[in-house]
C-alpha cells in the first residue's frame, strides 16, 4: 500500500516564485529516490477558523500564504529508505537557513492512505 507524506507551511507571499523554484527543484530529488507523485498547492481559499485551521496550524502572517503540499510513495519502506537517502543528499539543503520560508512553522506528517478512488 502507497504512503504520504503531507506538509503544510506558510510562505511569505512575496516568495512565491523563489518557494516555486525551491520545491521543483527540492521536488526532483525526492523523486530520484523514490518518490512517486510530489505536488505543491498555493492557497487559493485557506479561510481562517476560530478553533483551528490551516493558517492557525502555521502561525500564517497577514502577508504569507498557506502551501499545502505532499509526496507520495510506494510503500513506508521505500518511503523510510529514500526519505533517508533524500536527507543525506548533498543538492538538499542541510539546514533551513536561505529557504524562501519559515521552515519552523511547517507542520508534517507520515500517513497510510484509508481510501483512495
């Protein structure tokens, strides 16, 4: 059974085509080892809640936007294993320092699919 990866950030607006270049190319890497599908999404209507939302869950600022994005993979070993190699490749930034966002409001999380049509 496949296995996602799924990440929600906020991004200065601003950044959105530097954020757009570092994904695609962040975006190839996870795909050489072994990711099968990586998609990112710009938040078009992210409403904001009053218990919880997606802008709540980032700390989103009046001039960033919510990205909502995921990589999906064969299975959680593979996932396990290129995750790793991901991590350990040296095009991949060691450290947030330079990306185009605030890398410590991202939130993410590993998921078995429940259905999928």
């Amino acid at each position: 059974m496949s296995y996602v990866d799924g990440f929600v950030l906020a991004v200065p607006t601003a950044n959105r085509e530097a954020y757009r270049k570092y994904a695609a190319e962040a975006l190839v890497i996870f795909k050489e080892h072994g990711a099968t599908r990586c998609v990112e999404c710009w938040g078009d209507e992210v409403p904001d809640g009053k218990v919880t939302s997606f802008p709540m869950a980032v700390k989103r600022k009046d001039d960033e936007t919510v990205v909502f994005s995921w990589i999906e993979w064969p299975d959680k070993e593979t996932r396990d294993t290129g995750m790793k190699k991901v991590m350990e490749d040296p095009r991949m930034p060691q450290d947030m320092k330079g990306a185009p966002f605030d890398g410590m409001r991202m939130v993410y999380g590993g998921f078995t699919p429940l259905v999928d049509v």
